[in-house]
C-alpha cells in the first residue's frame, strides 16, 4: 500500500473563507484530485494571528532595520511581523508533514516575486517570499514545496507530487520498528528513482545504509534521510530517466523482438516524442521480481495522471 503524504495547505485553497475578502482560493486539483491520497495540515496564519476574515490587506515594506522587511497593514498601518514571525516560529518547530502547497501571490504564504513596498510608493523589487512562508522553509529546507500557481505547471506538478510520495515512505519506514534490514531493503527499491534524481547521492546513501546494524540507530537514519532528501530534492532529467530505463531494460531479460520494441520506445521518449509514461508502462508490462517492486515504475498513485507530458 502506497503511503499518504501529510500536506501542509493554506487552508484558502481547500476551500476555507479565510481570504482578506471573506472568500476563499479552492484549488480543484489539490481538493479533488490530490485530496483523496493525502491528509491535509491547513493553516492560515491570518487567521491564526488573530485577524480575522474579512480584513485590511497586508504587504511587505521596506524597514532599516537588520533584515529589511516588515509585514504590514494597508490602512491602520499595523505592524505584524513580530506576530507573524513568532507564528511560524511556532508552526515550524511542531510541523510533521512531508511537504507544502502554499498560496501564491500572499505577503504571508507566498513563494515567488512577493513585492516589497517602500512605506509611500511602488514595489521596490519582486523577489521576495512571504514572511511566514520563509520562515517555515528556513526551519525546514529540504522540505518539498509549492504554490498553488506553480502546480498549474505539468512538470512542477509531476516532480511536487514525486517528491511528497518519497518522503511520505521514508517517513513511514522511519517512524516504525524498523530494523536494518528494513533500510537495505528501502533503499534497494529506491534505487532506480534515486538514480533518475542524483547518482552520486544515492551511491552516499548507499554506503551509509552498509553501515546498518554498525551506526547507532538514529545516527543511522539522521544520515540516510538526509541523503535521501537532498537526492530527491534534485530535479529528474531525460538523460538520467533514459539511463534508468536502459538499466531497467538489461534486467528484463527479453528476447530480441521486444528488447528492440523497448529500446525504440525509449529512444523516442529521448527525442521528446513521447512522456515518460510511455517508457515506464512497457518496463512495467515486462517486469518481474525486483524490477517489479522498484518505485521508479509507480512513484505515486496511477490516477493521479502524471508523467503524460513531453520532455522539454
């Protein structure tokens, strides 16, 4: 049974009325589509502060002091960050979740190009995060995140959803009895994956999982996550998939007909003729035993429609 990712949400985008306005910003891909396999987090951290809906607007501004930015109220001119800091403060040294979909475009939640305002004039730059948002990414670097914006995006979806679905399984092995044994195994279905994200990584995590049954427990699996995160957390490429799926196809063993069947397939997939889903669903159609189990070939629940797009 494929594990379920725990997700931190902006709760507007399940539907909450916690928007400025009184209303809300439901994503239908993340309520209908991605809800029925994971448990949702929400937060919103106005409303958590205390604010209210409806309420003033809020923006970041420009202030002398060490970091240069303050969140603040439109109209009474409300000074928040010291509220909203010590929130996410908060929200980040309890949060459990194997990733986040944050709202964009928000003072507090947003990802990219957030603006910073002088008090009395236009935006002076757009490169900014939201308050609360940075804050829980500086207490959780390696954690997958998005906005709602961004999933609207084929292959920022495909990776998002890839990466929660990892990290959800490590999870699971990791909050259990696991036993040495166990994390060879894990890591051993992981292979193909981690091999389509970072090689060198994956040969890291591989050398400390030998180390199983020799490293203290929780050393152990301190330094195996890690590994295993930071691996994930690197972008997929068609290079690396077709030498995955090359890998796979040398273990397949089959005869001349459907070897070549495959390798044109697979070539056409490197041309960018056909996604990643083309590939994968003949390995699969041909895999036994350990190939079989490799989580390359089911990453994340089949009705979630993801690898159809073309390689850029």
């Amino acid at each position: 049974m494929t594990a379920r990712p725990r997700l931190g949400v902006s709760s507007c985008l399940l539907g909450e009325p916690v928007r400025h306005n009184g209303g809300h910003s439901r994503s239908r891909f993340l309520t209908d589509v991605l809800g029925p396999h994971v448990d949702w987090v929400p937060c919103c951290p106005e409303i958590a502060a205390g604010l209210g809906a409806p309420r003033e607007t809020l923006r970041l501004e420009a202030a002398p002091d060490a970091d240069g930015t303050r969140l603040m109220t439109r109209t009474s001119r409300r000074d928040l960050t010291g509220d909203m800091r010590e929130l996410a403060v908060r929200h980040g040294a309890t949060l459990d979740v194997d990733g986040y979909v944050f709202k964009s475009k928000s003072p507090s939640c947003g990802l990219h190009g957030i603006p910073v305002h002088p008090p009395g004039g236009p935006p002076l730059h757009r490169r900014n995060r939201g308050m609360f948002a940075a804050a829980i990414l500086q207490a959780h670097p390696l954690l997958p995140v998005e906005d709602d914006g961004r999933l609207n995006d084929a292959l920022l979806r495909e990776s998002f959803i890839e990466r929660i679905f990892a990290h959800a399984r490590l999870r699971e092995l990791l909050s259990g009895p696991w036993r040495p044994r166990d994390l060879v195994a894990f890591h051993a279905r992981h292979k193909m994956q981690l091999l389509s994200h970072d090689p060198a990584r994956y040969r890291q995590a591989g050398r400390i999982v030998s180390e199983a049954g020799v490293l203290p427990r929780e050393e152990l699996a301190r330094a195996y996550a890690a590994l295993f995160r930071e691996a994930f957390a690197a972008k997929a490429s068609t290079g690396r998939n077709v030498d995955v799926l090359l890998h796979c196809m040398g273990m397949l063993g089959l005869d001349v007909a459907h070897r070549d069947d495959l390798l044109h397939v697979i070539d056409a997939y490197r041309a960018g003729l056909v996604p990643l889903s083309v590939p994968t669903a003949l390995v699969r159609h041909h895999a036994t035993g350990w190939i079989a189990g490799q989580t390359y070939l089911a990453p994340y629940p089949d009705d979630l429609r993801l690898r159809h797009h073309l390689a850029a």
